[in-house]
C-alpha cells in the first residue's frame, strides 16, 4: 500500500482516516441524539463525555485530512457526467464544513452552558466562551440543523458508493477499501 | 477630680463594650456565598444569591440561606438542583446555620461550632473563618468542606460520586456592618 494518493489510488492514511471517521461518526451520531434524549442521570453525563470526546477526535481527524489532502492530490473520479461529479465535490466540501462545524458548534454549547468537560475522562478541554444562556441555545439550533444536514448527505453519500458498486459495478467503493 | 471622671468615663466604656455586645449584619449587596463541586471529574460554581448572616461578636452567628436563589450559571442545572433529587427547595427552601460556641483561634481566627440544618437534615458542622475589621466595616471569610450525601442531596443513583462529586466547597466572603439595635 502506498502512503500518498495518486491519480488512481487511495494511499493508507485517506483510507484509515476516512474509515476511522465513518465508524466515529456513524456511532456519534445516535449517541448524541440518545444522550440528548434521555432524562438526567449519571448515564447522561457519562454519554455526554463520550459524545464530546469522539466530537473532539472526529474535529482532529477531519483537520488532519484536510492538511493531507491539500498537501497531496487525490484519485480523480471516474466515468461521472460534470454535474455528477459537481454535486459529488459539493457533497464532500460539506461533509467537511460539517465534520468541523459540528464539534465546534458542541464546543460553543458546552462552554456557553457553564459545563467542564474532561475529554475520555483524561484531557480537560478549555472553555472557548463564558456562560451565556443566548449563545448555548444559538449554538445548540446550529448543531441540530448541522446533525439533520450531515444525515442528509450521509445518505446521498453512502447510497451513492453503494449504487456505483451494485449498480454501476465500478471500483469507486473498492478504491477506498484496503 | 478630671483624673477620677475620665477614669469613671473610660472604664464605664468599656463595660458597655462587653456587656452589650456588638451585633452586626451582613451587607447583600457585597457578600458571596459559593460552592463548588466536582462534575464530571472538573470543578463546577455555584452561588447563593440571597442569604444573612447575624453576629453577636464571639457570641452567636446565625446564617439563613434562601435554597431557591441557587445559581449555577445554567438553566438546565437550575432546573435540575431544585428537584425533590437535590435541594427540592419545594419542601426545604432554607437552610440555617446556628452557632452559640464560637473559639478564637488566633487573633483575627474564629471556629463557630454549631449545626446546620439542610434540606430538612440538621448536622453538627464547624464553620472557621475570619474576622478582618476595616474603619467602618468587617470582612469576613471563610472556607470549609461538607459532604453532600450527610444532607441526602442527590438521589442514590448519583451515590457513588463519579459523576457529582460528594464533597462540596463552601467558600464566603461577607462584609459585616455594624447593627444598631433600637
């Protein structure tokens, strides 16, 4: 396996962040709406520290992608028309904005609520803003919206891979796989 | 003859001083009263909003606590500390804290012994603090820790601390005026 995409190839590093970022995200996301649904306990908080500190790992992966990517090239996209692959690059800028607006947004919560938060019970996570009732309920309607998109594009996403490789019978999924 | 009346005088004063003691209050307006609490593993504040304290000088100290003006910054946790789980202010919206035994332990150090009742729980507690007289006025501060479970605060599924931690902080600093009783 090589270590820097090429042309036609995935190298190592894409294929493990972005299989590591899927199964974060896939268990972020019921974990959050979970946590957030329950009534208080000490399970509720537990899960909220879970819930920050994948938030947190899946902002250091994406950030770490991004650098890789622009310090690189990536596989071009086979066979697609223009708009085809239009939307495909839409989609993917988007998972991005999302895969960094998400744990910000979180962040902005946490600390707008006055909450201290010790990421995997280990690492103290700073404060980015002081208690303010306002911007938590702010930051709180932009996560929400930003959760409902991200599943959204997920399933655009995910039915896309899977429709060119039952479908189209190409090697677009096969390509990100090891 | 001057010498015998300014003596006269002088001791009258002073028997004045300790026969009645000196009562002072506490000024709202600049005194806090704050705690703070593990969650989570990290500190977290709150604050008493309303509250007096009374002092008959190394006699008596008497503090009330309005339970309900708690404060912790977030609306969420307000809601949920004023539960039947926590202070359930519905049942037990004071606390009072009443010490008739009061040491000096150094000049400016004093130790009330008394009891505290909270949340319908009275328990002997030791309150050390200090006594730093200004021109017209006296800061008093002081510090100690209680155990949340001796007041059954938090329902026992939060028992094993993990999450809210057991012990709280409890820190004052109240400015004293001098009480001028009719």
């Amino acid at each position: 396996m090589t270590l820097r995409n090429t042309e036609t190839h995935w190298g190592w590093p894409s294929k493990v962040l972005h299989w590591l970022t899927a199964v974060l995200i896939l268990i972020q996301i019921p974990l959050g709406f979970y946590a957030e649904e329950i009534k208080l306990s000490p399970l509720k908080l537990d899960l909220f520290v879970w819930h920050k500190s994948l938030g947190m790992l899946i902002l250091l992966l994406a950030i770490e992608r991004l650098l890789w990517r622009m310090t690189g090239t990536i596989p071009k996209t086979a066979d697609a028309s223009s708009l085809q692959r239009r939307l495909a690059q839409l989609a993917h800028a988007t998972l991005y904005v999302l895969m960094i607006a998400l744990p910000i947004s979180g962040w902005i919560i946490s600390s707008a609520a006055n909450i201290p938060t010790k990421l995997f019970w280990l690492i103290e996570l700073p404060a980015i803003t002081g208690p303010d009732e306002a911007l938590k309920s702010l930051a709180a309607e932009a996560h929400e919206v930003c959760v409902f998109l991200l599943i959204a594009i997920l399933v655009a996403h995910i039915g896309a891979a899977l429709r060119h490789h039952f479908i189209m019978r190409d090697s677009i999924l096969k390509r990100m796989w090891f | 003859m001057k010498y015998l009346i300014l003596t006269t005088y002088l001791l009258s004063a002073l028997f004045s001083e300790l026969s009645t003691a000196t009562n002072w209050q506490s000024e709202p307006a600049e005194s806090e009263l704050i705690y703070s609490v593990n969650f989570e593993q990290l500190p977290i504040n709150g604050q008493f909003k309303e509250f007096s304290v009374d002092y008959i000088a190394q006699q008596q100290l008497r503090v009330e606590v309005n339970i309900a003006s708690v404060d912790m910054s977030n609306s969420d946790i307000n809601q949920a500390i004023r539960d039947v789980d926590w202070f359930d202010i519905k049942s037990h919206s004071q606390a009072v804290f009443l010490s008739d035994n009061i040491k000096a332990v150094g000049e400016t150090e004093f130790i009330a012994e008394g009891q505290l009742q909270l949340k319908g729980i009275s328990k002997p507690v030791s309150v050390p603090f200090s006594w730093q007289a200004s021109a017209e006025s006296v800061y008093m501060t002081g510090k100690l820790t209680l155990s949340r479970s001796d007041f059954s605060i938090g329902s026992p599924e939060w028992a094993s601390g993990d999450q809210i931690g057991i012990d709280v902080s409890v820190s004052f600093a109240v400015k004293m005026l001098k009480h001028v009783s009719e």
